[in-house]
C-alpha cells in the first residue's frame, strides 16, 4: 500500500498529469465561455464555449462581411456618387454624353460643309460641271487624277464656256450690251462704290446702302451656301440656271439656308459689316459663269 502509495505520488502518473496539465495552459488550448445574463437575476440566458484561435477566425469573418457590404453598398448603390470624391453623377455623365454626340454631330456637319465649299469652288473654276454639287458627296478633284466626264457634258460645258468668252470679248466696256442684261436685278438699292477688279483679286463690285437693308436674289436659284466665312461675313451663294453662281457678302444676317429654292427679288439677307474685309456697311456682290468671275455691271443695271 505505501508502494502505491509512493508511485502514485513519485510514480509514472505524475508526469502524465503534469504534462496534461500544461497542455491545458497553453492559451490556444483554453477554453472560454460566452455568458449572456439577465441584468437583474444574473440568471443565464446564453451560453457559449470558444476557444481564442476561433475568436481570431470570429472577427476575420466579421470584418470580411463588413467589408463585402461597404462595397456592395457604395459600388452598387447612388451612395458612391456622394462618398467617393470627384465620382460624376448620373446627370453629369447623361450631359457628357449629349455634348459628345452632339459635338460628334457638328464635326459631321463641318466635314459635309467643307466637301459641299470644295466642290463649289472646282465648278466655280470650271473643273467640275455645275450638276456635280451635292451636298454631302466629295467629288473634288484629286491631284493625281483628273475629273471625268461623259462626252455629252464635256461638249455642252465646253460650248457654254466657248459662248461665254465670246459674250465677254464682246461686251468689254459695255455695260448692258448683252441679250440677258435685262434679266437680272440688282441685289440692293444702292451705289456702287469699288467697282471689278480682277488685278487685285476684288472680284466684284461693292455696293452701298444703310445698314440693313434688304438684300434680294438677283434671280431664281437654289441656295447652296448660307453660312458665316472669316473674310466674306455672313455670305450667301445662289446657284441660278445655265451654271450662273451670285454671292451675297458681308451682311448682318442670313434669312435663307442652303439647299433653299429662292425666286427673282426674295429677300437672302440684310445689309451689314460682317467679315474681316469689309471695313462699313455695304454689299460685295459677285458674279460668276462656267466657273469664271465676270463683273456684274455687264449682267445687270448697276448704279
């Protein structure tokens, strides 16, 4: 008995019930509870055993869950456009993206625009035939090719243009003297105050009245520009039969647009002193055949 008594006290039991002992001290292997008691009994509603390293997974959890719904709350919802700085709001964007289409819309227009002038100005130096303009179509010459044209329209162009310098040479210093002199109007009321002048690229006469007074079509014709240049102002071009061209510059407002059929007299524009060229009110008024300037004094009886 004192044998036993002795082992169980020196024995091989009490390494065995210290080392259990010291494995249940290691503070990952402690056990916790989680008490929930009522604030006046302290009587026990709730009860849980945890151990520390599920505490760590406990509040790695909760902090993943919490981070999940912020995001999902700011991502996912109109809140981003109020807690992330300098986030554009769905109005912001819906207006970024009219301006962009309509920007979009003008840079079209513009290109039409500038196809439109150019083939305007190859029929007005007689590269193209007056059929040719399109708006919205690009037919200018290339410099490595030539235009083409079907035998018809070459020999009626080249009979027109052969006609016309025939009129011309004719009518040097004449004013009037041709058969359709009496066909055109007078754009405006007024004086003519610089007349043609080829050799210093004035093109036309300029012609003076009061600001704005009415500017009428000199015949009927179809506009094909109404629109604003750096030199000419607020210009219009009228395209009349037989490959005739008039424009209207300078003025303070266009009352026509293009692709506009206008008759003999209609009112195009007002005068004005628009453009970087003009230096008061008046009217340059040009007129061109077969792609060719001619002085309007020779078309149309002019003051």
């Amino acid at each position: 008995m004192v044998f036993h008594w002795l082992s169980s006290i020196f024995g091989t039991e009490m390494p065995e019930k210290d080392a259990t002992n010291k494995k249940a001290n290691q503070p990952e292997k402690r056990r916790y509870r989680l008490i929930l008691q009522e604030e006046g009994s302290f009587a026990e509603q709730w009860a849980m055993k945890v151990q520390p390293r599920q505490l760590k997974w406990l509040l790695a959890f909760s902090v993943a869950t919490i981070a999940l719904i912020t995001y999902g709350l700011v991502a996912l919802t109109p809140l981003k456009e109020a807690v992330i700085p300098g986030y554009l709001t769905t109005e912001s964007r819906e207006i970024q993206a009219r301006a962009l289409r309509a920007a979009d819309s003008l840079t079209n227009v513009l290109e039409t625009q500038g196809r439109y002038i150019s083939n305007l100005r190859a029929i007005m130096s007689g590269d193209l035939p007056p059929q040719s303009v399109k708006l919205g179509v690009d037919i200018t010459p290339s410099a490595n090719s030539a235009p083409s044209f079907s035998p018809q329209n070459t020999g009626s162009l080249d009979g027109l243009r052969n006609r016309v310098e025939e009129e011309d040479a004719f009518a040097i210093g004449k004013p009037g003297s041709l058969d359709n002199s009496g066909l055109w109007l007078p754009p405006v009321e007024g004086k003519v105050s610089s007349g043609w002048n080829p050799d210093v690229g004035h093109w036309g006469i300029d012609l003076v009245a009061p600001e704005n007074s009415p500017v009428r079509a000199v015949g009927p014709g179809t506009v094909v520009f109404a629109g604003f240049t750096s030199g000419g102002g607020h210009t219009v071009m009228v395209q009349h039969p037989e490959n005739r061209v008039s424009v209207y510059m300078h003025n303070s407002r266009v009352e026509v647009k293009s692709g506009d059929l206008v008759e003999q007299g209609e009112l195009l524009a007002f005068i004005g002193n628009s453009g970087d060229h003009s230096s008061g009110p008046h009217l340059h008024f040009e007129w061109w055949e077969s792609g060719r300037a001619i002085d309007p004094q020779l078309r149309m009886s002019l003051e």
